[in-house]
C-alpha cells in the first residue's frame, strides 16, 4: 500500500499495513469477533477450518491493515481489487475494543486505497439486522441494497450432459494468459472494468481448489473460482463458489446451468459434500436457478453499495459472489 494515510496512528489506535508476521493473531480475532458477535460457544474456534486472512495476504488480490492498541493487533481490513469495482472485508475488532472507533480507523485507508485504485464503484456484504454496522458504514457512504443469500446444498453430482471439466491449472502458462483474456473480456461484458484474475491466479499459486472454464470452441462461456476445502474460504468438506459468471445474453440462463454443472464435477473430484454459492437477490434468475437446483439459503446479508448505483447487482446478471 502506498497511501501515506495508512500509516497514520489517530485516536487509540495506531494503523498501519499488514505484515506476514500478524497473520497468525490477526486470523485469531477475526475468528473470535465473528464468533462472539453470532454467539458461538467457543468464539475462538468459529471457522477453525475456513481461513480468509493467510489466503487474502498471500494472494495479494487486494491490501490490508490492521489496527494496534500499545503494541497490540486488535484489528484488520481487507480491501479486495476487482478492477473497477472493490469491496472490503472482513473487518473484524476484537471485542475487547469494540465501539471505540476503531473500526472507522481502519476505514478511513481503506478509503484512499479505493480513491487509488479509481474504482468505479464499491461495496461490502455486513449484517442485515445489525444497525450498528449499517449505521458504521453509511458514515463512509454506502447504502444498503438488497439481501445477497450465502446458499449451500448436498454435492450429488452433475447430470451426465455436464460434458468436459476444464479447469484453468491443468493449462500451460501461455493457455493460461489466453484464459485470463477471456475472463476479463467476460466480466467487463457484464460491468465496464470488472476484472477477477487476480482471484484465478491466487487460486492457483495458493492450491486452494480451482478455476473451472466453459467453453464453446475457442469462445469462453463462462467461469467460476472455486475454494475447496479446509484452510480455504470453503471448509472442511466444501467447495465454495467465490466467483463466477456466464456471458450476457439471450443464452445466459442455459450457460449458468451448465457452468453450475461443471462446478459440480469440480466438486465431486475434490471429494467435498457440499457446494456453497452466494448471491444478490437483486439477480433474480441467478438466485432462482440456485433455488431450483437444491440450494438453500444458511445465511443472509446485505450488499451496500457506494454510490447508491446497482453496479453489477441487476436482474439481467448471472453472477455469483457475495463480498465477504
């Protein structure tokens, strides 16, 4: 990070980026903020199995901060890079110091690094029923939107029409810049600048599961980053669903089914048990095609946007994600 404010110690924290040394401490506060704020019975152990800081550091899809109290890490952001678009998050304290402002500390870098990257628009998946962190962020400018559903089902295995697996780590380095074209042509289709290959690449450099390609001839239809497994954004015996996306048209519903599909063997090879996708209910087809094919909602929250603008949140848009 180059923002000079990032390095700033206002308040009772002091800020500054994220260095190797902090991932162990910092993965432990996340697992216990989010643990103590859901009430689980041992906050320290909540997503044992899930990691979101070592995979989001050593991915460098984005950057991050963390906040310290005398020395001590009491918090961490992350701010994801998706081209022209960014979210952030998880933003966790630990409960020891919350609502002392810290968080809006660790916002405010958050802040010059979207202003950095010129993003068009950004946004971040929080708590619908928590006033106090809708309330957090509409200081910064967001406004809520609609829910986005985190939805899962039991991993049964595909259709046999599936047809043929691709997946992007089985390609040569010169296929795999091909790929990566095609990908970024796909997604700016969808949004003008959107662009997720920094998400392929961390997937593949980190082995945390695979990016699964659907194509027709030489035309990619669509794609999805799957996390598989434990220490992944997925957990034990899952594969999640990061991001994925078919081309716009007349023909996207048929190419989601299939990518979904595909998505599925990727699944069944990684010998998982479920498959976990998120998705904004502003994307209607997208969330009733999930529904339709088994998944059920496990949890919900709201997306928000800043400025008040869908973005890539549209009816029209097959898309999944969730902004975690």
């Amino acid at each position: 990070m180059t923002s000079q404010s990032a390095m700033r110690g206002a308040g009772e924290a002091s800020i500054r980026p994220m260095e190797q040394g902090d991932l162990r401490e910092a993965s432990r506060v996340v697992s216990l903020a989010f643990g103590t704020f859901l009430g689980a019975p041992d906050p320290e152990r909540f997503w044992a199995d899930r990691n979101y800081v070592y995979t989001r550091w050593h991915g460098r899809t984005g950057d991050a901060v963390v906040a310290e109290v005398r020395g001590r890490l009491v918090g961490s952001n992350f701010g994801t890079n998706w081209g022209s678009f960014g979210f952030f998050g998880p933003l966790t304290i630990h409960p020891d110091f919350w609502d002392r402002g810290i968080a809006q500390q660790l916002l405010a870098p958050t802040m010059d690094l979207f202003a950095e990257w010129r993003v068009r628009e950004s946004g971040l998946f929080t708590f619908a029923h928590s006033a106090k962190h809708v309330g957090l962020y509409q200081k910064f400018g967001y406004w809520p939107r609609y829910l986005t559903a985190i939805m899962s089902k039991t991993v049964q295995g595909p259709p046999g029409s599936a047809g043929r697996l691709w997946r992007f780590s089985t390609l040569n380095e010169n296929d795999r810049n091909a790929a990566l074209n095609e990908c970024g042509k796909l997604t700016d289709a969808i949004f003008d600048g959107l662009d997720v290959n920094r998400e392929i690449r961390s997937v593949q450099h980190q082995k945390l599961g695979d990016t699964v390609l659907l194509w027709d001839g030489d035309a990619l239809e669509g794609f999805a980053i799957c996390h598989c497994g434990e220490g992944t954004e997925a957990g034990i015996g899952r594969c999640y669903i990061k991001f994925a996306a078919v081309q716009p048209g007349p023909h996207a519903p048929v190419l989601f089914e299939r990518l979904l599909d595909v998505c599925e063997v990727l699944a069944v090879e990684q010998q998982t048990s479920r498959i976990e996708a998120g998705v904004n209910l502003s994307r209607v087809d997208a969330y009733l095609q999930l529904k339709a094919r088994g998944f059920r909602t496990d949890i919900q929250g709201v997306a928000m946007h800043k400025p008040d603008l869908p973005g890539f949140n549209r009816p029209d848009v097959l898309v999944i994600d969730d902004w975690r």
